[in-house]
C-alpha cells in the first residue's frame, strides 16, 4: 500500500512513539533492579569497651585487612592508622585495635588537599556534642566490604580518614549517605552509600543493622544489610519514624517510658521521669539519660557512678546480684509524646548490659554498665548497647526509619528483602507491586486509541471541510472555463454520438467536466500541468498542490516531514 492510500498518515508518528513507549517501559520493568548487598561480620568480638560483633573492610592497593563497627551517624570509612599505636601502647595493640591501615603501602592512596590551606588533616566532626574530639588524616583510595573472597563490593577512589584517637577504639564505617566537605559547601564529596547507589549496586539508598550479642544462642553476629533488610532478623510493627529535621540527628526517636522488669515481665519500677527525644547511633556503646533517670537507674540496680572513670562500674559481688534477679529493661518507643501515635517497645535483658571496660579506659579489665549521665537533652543517645537487641532500618529516599525488636530463632534462615527507590516501580517497602507488561501495553495502546479518535475527529471537523471546499472551488473554476469555451464554438453543430461526449473544445483538446453519475475529478490545472487525482473508498483526495510540487499534500500547515518520511 503507498502512502498516498492511507487516510490518516499523520498518526504513522504517533503510533511509533506509543509502540516505543510500550517497549521501552516492558524493557525497563524486565531489567533486573539491584538487589541488596548483605555484609558478612567478621567473626569476632572486640574493642575495649563491650566486646562487639565488628565487621571487616579491605583498604587500598593491595587490600589491607581493617575490622571496624557500624556508625549510623557517620559518613566516612574510618580505620586506625599507624600513629593509633604507641610505644607505650601494648604490643598487640595493632590487634587489639582491629587492624592497621597504613595509606604510605596503597598505590593507590590518594591524599586530600582539597581545603584551602592543603591540609590533609581534617575534624572527625563526630560526637561533638558528647565531648568528644578527634582529627583523621583524609584521603581517597580502594574500599571493599567484606574479608577478601566474601563478595563484598569494591569501590575505588572513596574517602578514608585515618584516625589515632582512642575515643575509638576500633575504626568506623559510616552508614549515613551524607556528602563530605573539605573545603567548600559547594564542593562536596559522595558518600560510601551513595556511590552504590549511583553506580546501581544496591537497590535504594537504606541499609539495616543490628549489633548481635555475645548472650544470645552462643553468640550473634551482627547484621549489615545494604539496599533491603533480613526479615528473619527482627519481630516486624506498625510504627515508622520520619527522620528528624537536623540531619545530623535523623534517627531520634521519643522515648516515651522506660521501666524495669523482673525476671518474668512484671514492671518493678519507673525509671524515665518524663518523656524525651533520643538519637539512635551505634558509633558509641552508651545509653545517654537525663541526670534524674540515671540516679532511677542506681536505686533499681544498686550500682553507683565513678567520677574518675565516668563510668557505673560494677563489682563482682553486684554483678552476681543482678545475674541472678536477671531483671530487663524496657524502652517504650513512639513518633511523639502521645500514645495514640503508635509505640513500639524494645527490651533489654541485663546481659545486654554485662560489660567489660578495658585499657585505657580503665586501669584494669572490668565490667560496667553502659549507662551515662546526660548534661543537655543535646546528648541523650540510644548507643550500641540498645540496638543489641534492636533491629534498626533507615530509608534516606523516603526519609523515614524503623526499629523493631530482635527476632532469637536458631538457625534461621536469612530473608533478605529489598527496599526499592520510590521512583521504581518494583516492590517497595510498602510491598507495592511492578505494572505488569500487559498493563503496560494497555496504556500504551489506550494512548495511541485516544490520538485516534482526537485525528478522526479533526479530519471530519477541519481538514474534509476544507477539501471539499477546495473540491469545490476547483470544479467551479472547471465550469467557467467550459462556459467561456462553448460561447466561442456555439456555431459548430453537434454530432448526435453516443460514444462520445458533449463538450467544447479547445486548442483541439477535449475539456471534460464532471459527470452527473460519478464522483468529481480533478482534470488540468491552471498551469497545464496533468494531475491524477486518487479515489480510496468513494472518498476524493487532492493530487499536488498549485505549485505543482509532487510531494504528499500539507493540510494546514501539516509537517513536512510525513513526506519526508514517506515519499510519493
């Protein structure tokens, strides 16, 4: 079939940019999105102040073997550098501090002087509101998650500070998404988690993150899931959080009651005076409380507080006091200080907080409750200690967070879900489903229906109106010239030939007119020029324009690329 015999060429684009639509939006839902990245612990439990379930990072060219513990509240991987171990420091404290990485042994060690002033020394700008205070020495290099042959990703040129401090003991790798600055607000830094994102290795940008325990089914490791969550790590709720407005405390929560339980769950005492806001971050072990909470803590648990070491320390005698009263701690968790917004309630047995405390900290190894006396609302934190028995979600796409209590199931089986970005349309963490491919082509071929009936409708509004007044006007012109011809030869006699047609002619050439009984041609234009006219249907279509060109009629400032497209 040629062009000229399709009633409607101009809907030939449409129909492509519908199909294409279609394909492409099957072609996008089949493409497998990211799945999520979960990051094996080490297996083993340190630092000087728990011990806690770490996890290992490989640092530079070649990789450098670091174990370091989850900040939820940084950004940065942050492993212990040379100068982290002195002289005076134990011989093991390489060690005894996770690992070492040393940035003069990684080819591929880049250093930071993207400040002003070419330093590549920069604040931690962690826990300052805590007190504490600390410089890393910052630069670029290759950061993979996991030990060597676990399948962890591997990144390269990502920031990595080496830090001394013993603030922290062991190093850190941060969670948060936020962007580093270095020099200017203006020139920022991508984040660990936000180059997964961007390179599509992880599905959204949120992560998952328990602490394990050394009390719980002859230990629990902890759980780093990046992009999605393990379902058989936690017992789900209802209550989600949005994050806070100050980014740098999105994860409070109000705790609106805290109250001690005995051995079989009956409340013994109150020990939160009134409700309060706290941020959740596993950079530091601490629980920090108002001065009035804390003094409820002594009275329950019988321990008191050491100025020297800032720290409640616990002998053995009271340790096993409160092993044998096996009392818990209940935290009762909501969205605000009202009840009906939702609460959900998070429990920590004692052994939760069955401590050890090592050098330096202390002169001595010995155990300690983890509990601290606030100074401003500023501080109160709900450290690692809390999310030993708290399973923590964050999504920093939707900008909202869960915490649900710990599911203890030996041998579970892993059940890793992924959180999709909102902008997917594959499940979210709603549980919203993908568009199917038939749904997909129904609005697809409901589009292309509705530029259909919009085209029919202006062809029989605008465009056949117009030619079949251009029908019209051109037969009119036929008829006055076979008038004019007539009037010149009226003299000739007719011939009474039934084969042949009345009519005049001119120049020896016959002028034929319209027939009464057929349906109206175009004979010769103005200019002589023969022009065929076409019938598709009984219905009539003008040949070239005036001009004489041969290309497909233009109605109405029709787009010359229909003829460019599909040539005569």
């Amino acid at each position: 079939m040629s062009p000229r015999s399709i009633p409607f060429p101009w809907l030939f684009p449409s129909l492509q940019v519908a199909c294409a639509v279609a394909a492409n939006a099957i072609v996008a839902r089949d493409t497998p999105s990211p799945k999520p990245i979960v990051i094996p612990a080490s297996q083993n439990f340190e630092g000087n102040d728990g011990p806690w379930s770490s996890f290992t990072l490989q640092i530079g060219s070649p990789a450098q073997n670091v174990n370091v513990f989850i900040s939820t509240a940084g950004a940065q991987t942050l492993p212990v550098a040379p100068q982290g171990c002195i002289s005076s420091d134990p011989s093991n404290c390489a060690q005894l501090r996770g690992g070492l990485f040393d940035a003069n042994q990684s080819t591929t060690w880049v250093s930071n002087i993207l400040s002003p002033n070419k330093t590549d020394t920069f604040a931690l700008g962690l826990e300052t509101n805590l007190g504490y205070s600390a410089n890393g020495k910052f630069g670029f290099d290759t950061v993979a998650l996991g030990w060597q042959g676990s399948g962890g990703p591997s990144l390269e040129e990502q920031i990595v500070g080496g830090i001394a401090t013993k603030d922290f003991y062991l190093g850190l790798f941060g969670l948060n998404p936020r962007p580093s600055n270095f020099s200017t607000f203006s020139d920022r830094v991508p984040s660990y988690m936000s180059n997964l994102k961007n390179q599509s290795l992880i599905p959204s940008l949120s992560w998952a993150y328990t602490a394990g325990n050394q009390y719980r089914l002859n230990k629990m490791l902890g759980s780093l899931t990046l992009g999605g969550y393990d379902a058989s790590r936690f017992t789900p709720n209802n209550v989600t959080f949005a994050f806070n407005q100050q980014d740098i405390r999105d994860l409070t929560v109000n705790i609106n009651a805290i109250a001690m339980l005995s051995e079989d769950g009956n409340r013994l005492n109150d020990l939160l005076p009134s409700p309060i806001s706290a941020f959740v971050d596993s950079t530091i072990p601490y629980i920090y409380l108002p001065v009035e909470a804390c003094r409820n803590f002594e009275s329950a648990f019988g321990f008191i507080w050491n100025d020297t070491v800032q720290a409640y320390l616990v002998n053995d005698t009271l340790h096993d006091t409160l092993q044998s009263e096996n009392a818990s701690v209940r935290f009762t968790l909501g969205n605000s200080t009202s009840q009906a917004s939702g609460l959900v309630d998070i429990t920590l047995p004692y052994a939760a907080f069955d401590l050890i405390a090592e050098s330096p900290l202390v002169a001595n190894s010995t155990r300690y409750f983890p509990l601290v006396r606030a100074t401003n609302e500023s501080q109160y934190t709900l450290g690692r200690t809390f999310l030993q028995e708290a399973y923590l979600i964050a999504d920093y796409e939707r900008r909202n967070f869960s915490i649900s209590q710990c599911s203890w199931v030996e041998n579970a089986q892993q059940d890793i879900v992924a959180i999709s970005a909102p902008s997917d349309n594959g499940t979210t963490s709603s549980g919203s489903k993908r568009l199917s491919s038939g749904a997909i082509a129904g609005i697809a071929l409901g589009i292309f229906a509705t530029l259909i009936i919009s085209s029919v409708a202006a062809y029989f509004a605008i465009i056949r109106p117009r030619r079949n007044r251009r029908i019209k006007e051109d037969l009119d012109k036929s008829d006055n010239t076979s008038t004019t011809a007539e009037l010149d030869v009226k003299e000739r006699p007719l011939e009474l030939d039934s084969n042949r047609r009345l009519g005049p002619e001119i120049d020896g050439k016959p002028l034929h007119g319209p027939e009464l009984d057929s349906k109206p041609y175009l004979g010769e234009e103005l200019d002589g020029k023969p022009h065929q006219g076409q019938e598709l249907d009984g219905k009539t279509y003008l040949g070239a324009e005036i001009e004489g060109s041969n290309a497909w009629p233009q109605e109405l400032g029709a787009k010359a690329s229909i003829a460019t497209e599909l040539p005569a």
